[in-house]
C-alpha cells in the first residue's frame, strides 16, 4: 500500500514502513490539510493506492480527529459486529435463539391477558432485534490510551477492512515511549499508520519514516 501527499515528489511505500509522520510545516496547509482528511476531502491533497489501484478513502482509510477522545463504538463497525452475532444465532446458537424467541412470544401471550383490552404483538421476532437489545459494545480492558487506541485501530481493520489510519499530533499527546510502543503494536499487528504533525519531533522511533514539508513546501526526508 502507498499515499501519495500532493507536496510529496513521490509516494511512501508502506511495505518500508508502517508508520510515517508527515510534518507540515507551514501552518495553513497544515490547517487546510487536517479541515480536508476530517470532511473526508482528501482527493485534493492525498491519493491512497494497493496494486497501483486507487483506493476509496472512505471504505479504506480513517481519521481519527483526536488520539484521546474518539469514538470507540464506531456506528458501522457495530453494524458489522451485530451482524457476525446474528449469524452466529442462526448458525451455531439457533436451539437456543429459537427458544428464547419461543418463550417472548409466550411471555408476551400472557402479559396480553392481564389486560381488559385486547392487544395485539409482534409473533415473527427478528434475531437482529435480540442482537440489538443487548447492546453488544467491545469491552476496553486497558487502562491507557496507547492500548485503547491500538485495540480500536484493531477492531475497526477486522470488522471494516480499514487499512490505513490517520491521526494527528501523536508526538504532542503520547510521550517518546508511548509512541514507541503504539508503533511497535502497529508494526505487529500490520497496522499502517500517517500521523500528520505541524512540527519535527525530538525524538523519532525506529518504527516511523519521517517526512517533512517545510514552510517554503520544500520536501526533506
């Protein structure tokens, strides 16, 4: 896999590395450019490829606007993941979805009773709408922001194939270990990863290429 920044002279092949930190220095594209990855813009200032393909950014590549406060139940990976429990239901669970759906429908005959009104009720349960209540949401066992980023970067590349992430500022909100650590994670779970920065890092781990755009958008690697 590939990214190509429109200041860049060539692209960054992954396959060196899974991390790269773009710096841009000159703080309007820096500003232009962080406004056109989160409205989902990118065409303009980047362009993803695998196998000399271009790749959709919006199936293939995610934003995370902040390293600290995202959302970590993603709406369409919860889809993807409510959908592999009802398969699960119907498959391997179906006695047991079967009698459960068998004793609403029975509950719901005798609550129908204890009124004077007739009601009628819903006997045809659908197994999405058993997933549905019992609102399934991944469980964070970890206690730090560089586990709970990398589990969700995890969770969202098994559940919705996504390929690259792109965060922001890395080296201002995790210290020089912290970011070690995140990046060794990513490199063994092939994970890749773009963090756009406004300014070079002190300090630089092994598991990162840098590249950098400074404030005349000369290119230095």
């Amino acid at each position: 896999m590939k990214f190509l920044f429109k200041y860049m002279s060539e692209p960054f092949d992954f396959s060196k590395s899974n991390a790269v930190t773009l710096v841009i220095e000159n703080k309007k594209l820096f500003r232009h450019t962080i406004l056109s990855v989160s409205e989902c813009d990118c065409n303009e200032m980047f362009v993803f490829s695998e196998n000399f393909k271009p790749l959709d950014f919006s199936k293939s590549v995610k934003y995370v606007d902040s390293v600290l406060t995202f959302e970590f139940s993603d709406r369409k990976m919860m889809t993807k993941v409510n959908s592999f429990f009802e398969n699960l239901c119907n498959t391997k669970y179906f006695p047991q979805i079967s009698e459960i759906k068998a004793l609403c429908v029975s509950l719901c005959c005798e609550l129908s009773k204890e009124n004077d009104y007739d009601f009628q009720f819903c006997e045809s349960i659908e197994t999405m709408a058993l997933v549905k209540l019992f609102s399934f949401a991944p469980a964070d066992a970890s206690d730090d922001n560089v586990g709970h980023l990398l589990r969700y970067f995890k969770l969202m590349k098994e559940y919705l194939g996504i390929k690259c992430f792109i965060v922001q500022n890395l080296h201002i909100y995790l210290d020089d270990s912290e970011c070690e650590n995140l990046l060794e994670s990513a490199v063994m779970h092939g994970i890749y990863l773009l963090n756009i920065e406004n300014s070079v890092p002190k300090e630089v781990s092994e598991y990162e290429k840098l590249v950098v755009i400074d404030n005349d958008l000369c290119e230095f690697y």
